[in-house]
C-alpha cells in the first residue's frame, strides 16, 4: 500500500482535518491512502488494521477483506 500524505507536520488540535481516503483494489494492486495530514493517514491506517484479518491456518498469512 502506499499511504501519501500532503502535510507531515501539522499538531493535532480541535480543527485537524483528520479525513482520509483509503482505495484497496485487491491484492498486488495499487492500494493507496490518502490524506491531507497526518492525524487523517493514521485513522485511515486504522481503518485498514481493522480489514485485516490473520488466517488461523497460515499463521503469518495476512487476509484483506475488500468491498
């Protein structure tokens, strides 16, 4: 994935812009995240943990789950 972020060094404060925009294609696809700032990219990053799932057959074999 490649995660692409516009400002590195904004504080987080009541007026962040905190939006993202994630686009999974699938597997050994462009899969990016985008977002203004980096408070954004880390609830996108989030958002991306919370679609991966572990399989319990593999062990270290990583599932995405796409829409």
């Amino acid at each position: 994935m490649t995660v692409n972020v516009k400002q590195t060094t904004t504080e987080l404060d009541l007026e962040s812009d905190e939006t993202y925009k994630l686009n999974l294609q699938g597997p050994g696809q462009d899969n990016t995240l985008e977002s203004e700032t980096i408070w954004g990219a880390l609830r996108g990053l989030e958002t991306f943990s919370q679609l991966v799932l572990q399989s319990k057959e593999c062990g270290s074999e990583i599932e995405v789950l796409y829409f």
